[in-house]
C-alpha cells in the first residue's frame, strides 16, 4: 500500500484483525498492533519508500511480523539517542518494539528492506520486559 500516514492505521487494523481470526491471546493483538504502527510509521517518516507491506505469519513457536519498503535508510553507526522525555512526541518507536519483541533482524537491500520482529508465542505478558524497562536500557 502507499507508504502514507493512513498506512499505519490500515496496517495496524489488518494485524488486529489476524488476531482475532486466529483466536491469539489479547497480549499478542497489543503486541502486534505496537509492533505493526512502529515499523510501519518509521517506513512513513524515515525511509523516503512510495510503499510499504506487512505480512504476519507463524514460524516454529513465533508470531512473526514482516514490515517492508522499497526506500533508501541513512546507514547509522550508532542507534540515535533521543532523551526520554513524556513531551517529546517521537522518539520511541524501536524501544516499544523491542519490548515486545523476543527477536528484531533487519535486512537492508539497495533498494528497499525487510524489518523482521518475532513474538514468543508461548510467552505471556509482559513478554520479554516491560516497555518501560526498555527506556531505561537504552539509556
């Protein structure tokens, strides 16, 4: 779909809906929401792509959630270090993924890239660490 801000509301639907149609524990519809609008809204402000696609599927024992474009990102040495400000209205996006994530790999290509994040699914809330723990570990 267009990579547009509209995106990130339509895509976030579609990963709710997936879960329910799968009958998932409501820790996992969070979950997928937080990670699909995160990855998704990065696409739309960062990686310069006319689109974006997610795909969502079951590898082993984890949910998987797939985020692609066909952009340009800026290689970075270090992970940005924004501080951890409640006024600050971005910002925040990876660590939330990394909350709920149990694994993160990103695949970059000439042209475009894949943002794979995996969710245990035996796990139960609050996954791997609190969203608010996560903060603080990037600190």
């Amino acid at each position: 779909m267009p990579a547009t801000p509209e995106a990130a509301r339509a895509l976030r639907r579609f990963a709710r809906a997936v879960a329910r149609r799968w009958r998932l524990a409501e820790h996992f519809d969070e979950a997928l929401s937080v990670i699909v609008t995160e990855l998704v809204t990065n696409v739309v402000l960062h990686s310069g792509s006319p689109w974006v696609s997610t795909v969502i599927s079951v590898r082993g024992d984890a949910l998987t959630v797939e985020v692609m474009d066909g952009g340009c990102w800026k290689h970075r040495v270090t992970r940005r270090q924004e501080p951890l400000d409640a006024d600050v209205p971005c910002g925040r996006g990876l660590r939330l993924v990394d909350a709920y994530a149990t694994r993160i790999m990103t695949h970059r290509m000439e042209l475009g890239s894949v943002v794979l994040a995996e969710i245990a699914l035996h796990s139960r809330p609050p996954f791997v660490r609190d969203p608010l723990q996560a903060f603080d570990a990037h600190l």
